[in-house]
C-alpha cells in the first residue's frame, strides 16, 4: 500500500535570488493534517519556501507536490495568507470584497459572485471577528483589523492546506488569540496549517509539528521531537537570545502545550 500523500512535499527543491542561494537542496514531507510551524533565523529562507512552493518565485530545481498533485491540479484545495507588509492596503476594496476573493477560484474570476458565495465570504468574516467591519474600506483598519480580513480571504476558499507567512507578525495580542483559535479549529477539522513563526516561546504551545530551516532543513518532525535546544542551536548558529533559550528549558511554562478553549 502507498503512502499517504502528504499536504506538501519538497524534493531537492533550491532557490537563488541573483546568483545568491536562498534554499539549498530543502526535501521534506509535511503532515498530511494538523498545525506545522517553519521556524529558522532572518534569511534562512522560510518566505521563500512557501512563495516557490506557490510558484510566486522562480526556482532553481526541486520537485513540489501538494497531497501528492502539482500545483496546478490541487490549486483549489490551497489558501495562502502573504505578509502583511507585501500587501497594497490603499487598493479600493472593502473588506467584503477582500474576503469574497477566496471564492472566485470556486465559480470562476470572470463571474458575478452569487449572493450565496457572498454569504460563504460573511460568514468567513464573522468566524474571525470581522463581520461587522464588511462595508469598510480595508486601508481604513488597524494591522490586527487587516491580517483578520486576509484570515477570512484564506478561510472562504474552504481549502485543505493553508500556507501562511508569518501570520501573527505585528498584530495584537486579541487578534493573535483569535488567530491561533480558528488554525486550532482547522487542525481538528483534519486541514493542514503551514506557517512561518518566529516566536520560539509560543512554537510549543500553537503547533504540533516543526521544520526547523536554515536554507536546509536541520530537522523536522513532531514538536516535542524535535523542538530541542540542541537542533534549537545548530538551526540558529548559537544565536538565541537569553529569553529564547529559557523558553526552550523542559521546566518553562513557556513550553506547556496550549490548552484548547471549550
């Protein structure tokens, strides 16, 4: 019996922008379900695995499969959630329209949007807080206000991978609790989060699994495996801070899994 297929593989998969190596030879399997962090120090190439996965940069070789198809054949099971700071917010669209964009894929960019695709979109805004913002303007919302909206654009697809870039930088800290609760309700609804995180003391505590990068992958698996002060180390080139390497200590409270809300 083959393997199930997992929600992303990478074979041998390198990058370089102008001549410059960004990801050198990364393969790895991610699970087929559940939250999976890629965590590794600035310029290690996190963003970039998940722009090359998507195609939104060039690669070099390597192999990409997506529950085990090409991008292009399983582009619809798939919500990508970009960097805040990537995103024109001065574009004239209210924050209905921005959410109603993860439903074009589903019936066609060219088609008016039926109300009922309409309402997928609403009720994508009001699972992440933001229904009663669906007339603004989306420049006119704080960042926190912003990144929800984006969320609610990825969670209208209805997709099976969500690929997501840094998804709580700059936000608040209700907005991050808002955040981590809908990836928790995905992970139980057996979708697969895939996100880039820079914050070692809350890694434990929002996902199960990790891929620890730095232009390769050092290690990779379960959270509790792998998320060690030694791979902590040798991904880092021994540059934790003091903060960092208390967070990582068995005996931090910092380390305790999150416990899920009733």
């Amino acid at each position: 019996m083959s393997p199930t297929p997992s929600a992303l593989e990478l074979r041998n998969l390198s990058v370089a922008y102008r001549e410059a190596p960004v990801l050198q030879g990364v393969s790895w399997r991610a699970p087929q379900s559940g939250l999976t962090a890629i965590v590794g120090p600035n310029g290690a190439g996190k963003s970039t695995l998940l722009k090359a996965a998507l195609e939104l940069v060039p690669r070099l070789s390597g192999e990409v499969r997506f529950f085990g198809q090409e991008l292009r054949q399983a582009r619809r099971r798939i919500g990508y959630l970009p960097q805040r700071a990537s995103v024109d917010w001065d574009f004239p669209a209210t924050v209905l329209q921005v959410a109603s964009m993860g439903r074009y894929p589903r019936v066609g960019w060219f088609l008016p949007l039926p109300r009922a695709e309409r309402e997928r979109a609403r009720a994508a805004l009001a699972e992440v807080g933001m229904a009663d913002f669906a007339g603004r303007q989306i420049g006119q919302l704080s960042g926190g206000q912003q990144q929800r909206v984006f969320l609610a654009r990825a969670l209208a697809l209805e997709a099976d991978l969500y690929l997501m870039d840094e998804p709580f930088a700059g936000v608040d800290a209700a907005t991050e609790r808002a955040i981590i609760d809908v990836l928790h309700r995905l992970g139980r609804d057996g979708r697969a989060v895939i996100a880039v995180h820079h914050d070692l003391a809350t890694a434990p505590q929002y996902f199960e699994h990790v891929c620890l990068l730095n232009r390769e992958v050092v290690a990779a698996g379960p959270m509790e495996a792998v998320f060690t002060p030694e791979n902590l180390s040798r991904t880092y080139g021994g540059r934790l801070s003091m903060l960092d390497e208390a967070a990582l200590r068995p005996s931090s409270p910092l380390r305790q899994p999150l416990r899920a809300v009733p």
